[in-house]
C-alpha cells in the first residue's frame, strides 16, 4: 500500500534556533579574539558551515539547531547559553552508599580529618593573590572547560620533528593539545569524571581552578565524603619529590591523621580527592618517578578522585585511563565576575562604579582590538590593573603588552624552593624586560618558535657572561643559567616547556611584544648603524626590515616606531617651530599630490644643503637648477616614496611635469643659493620657460635688479658696489621672497641639530620603506602613519586629541 504522505511531509520538522542579543555580543567578542582559526574550523569536516549561514547566526536570524551548536563550539560557547535556552546539566553519579553515622569508625576518621583539614584549606585556597598582591575570594572566578581528544602516541613521535621544520604560530599555540569537543562548566566537569587531567597555558587559570576546587568541597559543593588533598609540587624541593613515598607520605602529612592505617581507611574507601598542580613544571626525572606513583595510587587505591594540571598532553608519562579537559577563554559573564572580584578585592572608593566604568569601556569600538585579549585571568588581571591606575585602556596590543608587563615584573615575584637563581632574583625590571626581549629576538631572527633546552640555556649562558659580566667559573655560570630559566618558566610563565626539552615562549603576542622592544629600545639617534646586541651582528635597519616581513602583527610595531621617531625632536624648539613651519607651507600650496608627500618635500627642500654639502656649492644658478632638478645630489627619496605621481614628474621632465607651486618654489630656493648677479639668469630663466611670477613679486625682482650695476660695463663698480651692499641687499631679498612664497628662511641650525634633523629625515625614510614592505599591514596603520609623518609634537597631540 503506497503512504498517503509524500515524501517531503514525511520529513520530521527540523528545529531552529537563534541567538539572543547577548549570545550575539559574545559571539562576536570570541570571533575577533580568533577569527581565523575559527573560519578554518568551520569550512572543514565534521563542522562545515555555509558563509550564509554563519551571517544568519550573527544577524540572530533562525538557522538549523545543528548548524548552531557547530558554530557555537566552534567560538568555544556554551549553544543553549547563546539560545537564551535554560542550561542542561549532564546527569551526575550517585555517589558510593554514605557509611552510617553511628558506630562507623571510618566516619569518626573522615569527620575528625576534616575538621581539621578545611580549616587550613579555607585559610589557604579560599582566597587568591592577585598581581597586584590583593587578596580575592577564589569561589568569585568561575571556570568553563573544554572536553579534548587524547593526543596519539604516534602524533607524539611525529612531533619530536616538528621543532627541525619551519612552522607558523597557529599550529604552535595548540601544540599539544588535542582537539576541543564540548564546553560544560568546570565544576560540572570534576562531578561527572573521577580522572582528570587540566591543560592550558600559563595564566589561563589552572592553579586557580584547583584550588576553587578545593574550597567549593569545604562548602558542600560537591558529595560531602570528598576529602580534598591539594599537593602544589611548586612548594617542595627536588629532593623531597624524588623521596621513594612522597605522594603517600604528602597525603599522611596534609591529613594530619593520628594513626597512618587511618590514611589507609581513607584511601580504601575512596574518600580522597587528590589534587595535584604544576605536574609538567618539575625536572624530567621527577616527573617519571611522580608517574609512577601515581600509577601506583591509582592501582591500590582506584576508588580515589584525581585532578592533575599540565600544560601540555605532550609528555613523557601518560595516564591511559585519565580524561584530559582544557580550561576554557572567559566568556563575556566571566569577563564580568573576575573583573568584580578584582575592584572589589581593592583598597578603592566605590570598586562597583569603577567596575561598571570598565565594563562599559570593554564595549567601546576603539578597544576593539585589545578587548579579544581579556579571556585569561593574567591578561584580564593587567586590564583591571592598567584601568585602575588610569582610568582608561590601551588601544593597541602593544600597549597593552607593556604596561601589564611593566607592572607583572616589577612586583610578581613569587619564590619557590626549586625557582632560586641568585641572578635573576636581583635583576631589577629593567634587567628583566631586556633579558626576555633578547631572548624573543634571538629566538624570533632564526624563525623559531620551539627552541631546544640547551640552546636556550646557551642564549642565558651568553647573557650571563657577556652582558652581566658576572666573575665565575664557567661552569658554575651554565648552572646558574639554567637556574635563571627555571625562574623564568616558574616564576612568570613567560617561557615554557611546549615539549620535553623543548622552550617556547607561553604567549606569541607578548614574544612578539618583547622582540619590538628590543628594535624600538636599539633605536638611536645618533646611531642608526648600530647593531642591536653583540649577539645579533646585523645591522638595525635590515633587522627592522626582517622583522616587518616576518612578524604576525607588525602594525602596533611600526605606530610605536612612529611614535619613536615623533618625539627624537621634542625637546629642540627651534626644530619643533622649522616642523610647524613645513606643515604650514605645505598647507598654503593647492597641489595635486598626498600631504604628507608635500611635506616631505618642503622638509627635505630646506634641508637639501645639510643633506648634501656639494648642493651649497653651485657655480651658477643654472648649475644649482640643473643640480635640484636633474641629480641624484638632492635626496627627494621619502617624498617621491610617499607619492608616485611626485615620484614620476621628477622622473620624467620636471620642468613640464612638476606642479606649478614646487617648481617655482624649487627655482627661488636655487636663485637664494647662488650669487646676486645670478638675478638676471633667473629672470631671464623663467621668461624663456614661460613661467609666471606673482605679478607684486616679479616687479620686486626687477627692481632688485635695477640696484645692480652693469658688471659687463664697468667690474671695478660692481665689485665696489657688491662689496658695501651684498649682506642687506641679499637680506632684503630674502624677505621679499619669504613675504612672497613664504620659502627661504636661513635656519642656522646648529651641527648636533643639523645631525639630529638628518638622522630624523632617515628615520623616516626606512618607516616609510617598512610601512610599504608587506601587504599584511593595515590599510588603516598606512593612512594614520601617512597623515602624521613630518609635523611637530604639538600638532600631532592636537591630531591625537581630535580622534579620542
């Protein structure tokens, strides 16, 4: 019998959802913090969704309930939250039958272990140190987590490769670290798995989440039989780690019980949740001998709960029945309630008008491309700092890389017993900041991103010796090296260990911050030959040039050098007022080229006898005009590179091709530079030219002309005659021309300005060689650094203001 419904009706109806106003802001806010990763995931199997439909999520409008939640895991989002639908919770275990209260006697141990127990814990792990040093209540920061794959043994061997082939920093980032698969809250997570592993980099929040763990099963959290034993392997020496029992000797000691049979009980009758942070921050041999006991727990003691931290799934020890979960970005709410706990945490008049100003700022389109950035709790910790102390946010990366780190190093100093290199614990921030920034650009001019242990402590080694030039045995100085990068790794996690033996630094963006620092710090202005280090034996601008072609984000990079270049002149008035003068110039002329290529020009004009000696020189002044126009003596490079039809009228014919306003301008500059009797020439120079003088200025010359005896007639007079009058009569020609064309003023620019304004003009120059190398810049970086280059200080803060 045929159905009676056709095909299509007999179709289930698909379900549609759409995201809410907010799930929308947090989608967007986590599309910009990785666009591009995420459009690859999302043009690939299994995910693979239409551009069309990814605009219809983010226009809210309703799309298929699968095509959704691919999208939401893609942004790392929980789907129902961004749905507005009410959250699901995954069903959690019964937990083990409760021993009876009376005459139990392993429930007399648990409840005397935990009165005793708790007490410490709250004391220790209810509250956190900030960067700042303020405490903060731990249970106020909470965690989402992702569920990843396990990472193969087989990508494992094929990754010890990895470091000997070039590689890009999106493949780098997630070194070791399987694929995400769904995002649930962190606590949840800890509830439905007895095994578990955190991952996630340095700052992301680890320690923190372990110890929140720990407090939410002193608050009846979680099943009230879990007994949580926190071991921090931070807080022991290496020799207490490599004792035969120090796991079961830690776990006696941290539940302080009477009798060692009543640990026994305890861990028979599965009542422990063990906690163990920083198993990937302690020596390679250490780790092995920890994996073996653990291993050893797990098979005597297998009804126990374990949480352990790493950086990495990429380890020379492995826990086959461990699940692995990876600490999630903070979303927009979480953004929220950190932020909270910090303003709250400090000594501040009304901490929740601040918050409120903060929260208000993070949605401002000019933070647009720092506000990504504020997903961990270190970087969202430098961004309640920097607010705090100035009310407002950096715009840039960069900005925002340095005064975090500029607070971060000088006062996060944590100490821990196997973290003690004398040297680095002395070095003030300024040490520190240049030690790292060598390290980044080191590692950054041989493209590298993974460096092997020994290599980098060679780098420090060299630093140690060469630098610092610290008196000692070679010997004791490669010890201390390694010494000063375990205080790096421990200390700051500022470089980690990606794979065994293998340094990397732990954020791209700061490393990328710390070798533009080392470029902007070599900066000189009497120097720009200077090599950056004696490590580095290449020459400043051809490190620049590599570094604009090679680094990811090179925009905030070249700003800051603007900026650099900026202020070489600030504290020189009269340089401040020739500057002012350019920009005024070249606001007078009506000329069809870009304005700052204007200025260029009028700059390198008025200059062209500093830049070039052999130009002071001519012996005529159709000399001087064939030497402006025509040689290679008259450096016009930064104009010309500013604007291509510059570039091609002087090319060309410049007399035909240069605009009228130039090249009468140029002409004057030529008739000033040469000898009086060279009027004449110049008069008759622009007649035979058919080039017109402004009428009142023509009628000038001439009869500055007519003051000049006739040396063809009579030598002797006109000898006499220059020799009383050459110095007001030259005088009075300038100002005439000055009144005029508002050109020809005698600067007199002392030698060091002289000096400070030319090493100013190839500054600028290579900016501008930089600013056009790769097509990676921002049309917008371009266009800012081309609309201010070449003005004083004073109009640039005016232009600055205007655009805040």
């Amino acid at each position: 019998m045929k159905s009676f419904l056709s095909a299509d009706m007999a179709q289930p109806a698909k379900q549609l959802l759409k995201a809410t106003p907010d799930g929308i802001k947090q989608a967007k806010l986590a599309w910009l913090a990785s666009a591009n990763q995420i459009m690859r995931n999302l043009e690939s199997a299994p995910y693979f969704i239409s551009q069309t439909t990814i605009h219809h999520f983010f226009e809210g409008q309703p799309i298929e309930s699968q095509d959704f939640q691919k999208i939401c895991i893609a942004l790392g989002l929980k789907w129902r939250e961004i749905a507005g639908l009410p959250q699901k919770t995954r069903p959690i275990p019964p937990p083990p039958a409760a021993p009876p209260r009376v005459n139990s006697p392993l429930r007399a141990i648990a409840d005397s272990v935990k009165e005793r127990l708790y007490g410490k814990l709250k004391e220790r792990y209810s509250q956190i140190t900030l960067l700042n040093h303020r405490l903060a209540p731990t249970s106020g920061v909470e965690f989402d987590v992702y569920r990843v794959s396990r990472v193969s043994r087989e990508t494992y061997l094929d990754l010890t490769e990895f470091v000997n082939h070039p590689h890009q920093r999106a493949e780098v980032e997630r070194l070791g670290l399987g694929e995400r698969q769904d995002r649930l809250g962190g606590l949840q997570a800890v509830q439905t798995s007895p095994r578990l592993i955190l991952l996630g980099p340095s700052g992301s929040g680890k320690t923190t989440f372990l110890s929140r763990v720990a407090i939410a099963c002193t608050q009846g959290e979680f099943p009230e039989h879990w007994i949580p034993v926190y071991i921090c392997l931070h807080d022991f020496p290496d020799a207490t780690l490599e004792s035969p029992n120090f796991l079961r000797t830690t776990i006696q000691q941290i539940l302080d019980t009477e009798e060692n049979k009543h640990t026994e009980y305890l861990l028979n009758a599965g009542q422990l949740f063990i906690l163990i942070d920083g198993m990937d921050e302690v020596p390679l041999t250490i780790r092995r001998h920890l994996q073996y006991q653990i291993r050893s727990l797990l098979q005597r003691y297998y009804k126990n709960r374990f949480l352990l931290t790493c950086r990495t799934q990429i380890t020379e020890y492995t826990f086959p029945t461990f699940e692995y979960i990876e600490l999630a970005e903070f979303n927009r709410s979480q953004v929220q309630k950190f932020a909270d706990v910090w303003f709250t945490a400090q000594n501040i008049e009304k901490p929740q008008t601040i918050l409120k100003q903060f929260l208000a700022e993070l949605d401002l389109p000019k933070y647009e491309k720092v506000v990504p950035l504020f997903n961990t709790p270190l970087f969202l910790s430098f961004a309640c700092w920097i607010f705090q102390d100035l009310k407002k946010l950096p715009k840039r990366p960069f900005d925002f890389y340095e005064q975090g780190l500029d607070r971060f190093l000088e006062q996060w100093n944590l100490v821990y017993p196997r973290f003690q290199s004398y040297i680095y614990q002395t070095l003030d921030k300024t040490h520190k900041l240049k030690l790292l920034s060598l390290l980044s650009s080191l590692i950054f001019q041989k493209q590298e991103l993974l460096v092997e242990y020994d290599v980098m402590c060679q780098h420090l080694y060299n630093y140690v010796t060469e630098v610092l030039q610290i008196p000692a045995h070679p010997q004791e100085l490669l010890k201390e090296s390694q010494q000063v990068l375990q205080s790096i790794e421990g200390q700051h996690g500022l470089i980690i260990e990606k794979l065994p033996n293998i340094m990397a630094f732990g954020n791209h963006g700061i490393q990328e911050y710390l070798t533009s620092e080392l470029i902007l710090d070599h900066f000189k202005a009497d120097d720009l030959d200077a090599v950056i280090n004696p490590f580095i034996k290449v020459q400043w601008q051809e490190y620049l040039l590599f570094a604009v072609n090679h680094l990811e984000n090179v925009n905030d990079l070249l700003l800051r050098l603007k900026k650099k270049i900026d202020y070489l002149l600030v504290t020189d008035p009269k340089i401040q007022i020739f500057l002012s003068w350019v920009n005024q110039k070249s606001l007078l002329v009506k000329v069809p080229y870009k304005p700052s290529a204007v200025r260029a020009f009028y700059f390198s004009q008025a200059l062209a006898r500093i830049f070039e000696p052999k130009l002071a020189r001519p012996l005529d002044f159709s000399h001087a005009v064939d030497r402006v126009l025509r040689s290679s003596l008259h450096d016009r490079t930064l104009a010309c590179e500013l604007d291509e039809k510059l570039d091609q009228a002087f090319r060309r014919y410049p007399l035909r091709n240069l605009d009228y306003d130039l090249l009468i301008d140029l002409v004057l500059d030529c008739l000033l530079g040469t000898f009086a009797n060279d009027l004449g020439l110049f008069i008759t120079f622009m007649q035979d030219r058919q080039l017109k003088l402004d009428p009142d200025l023509r009628a000038a010359l001439n009869r500055f002309k007519e003051q000049i005896p006739d040396a063809t007639q009579d030598r002797s007079k006109y000898q006499k005659w220059w020799q009383a009058n050459n110095k007001i009569w030259t005088r009075n020609l300038r100002l005439v021309i000055i009144e005029s064309r508002n050109i020809g003023y005698d600067w007199q620019f002392s030698k060091a300005q002289q000096e400070l304004l030319k090493q100013y003009y190839e500054a600028n120059k290579l900016l501008v060689s930089c600013l056009y190398s790769n097509k990676k810049i921002s049309p917008d970086v371009i266009q800012e650094i081309e609309e201010t280059l070449i003005l004083s200080v004073a109009e640039l803060e005016s232009r600055y203001d205007d655009h805040t």
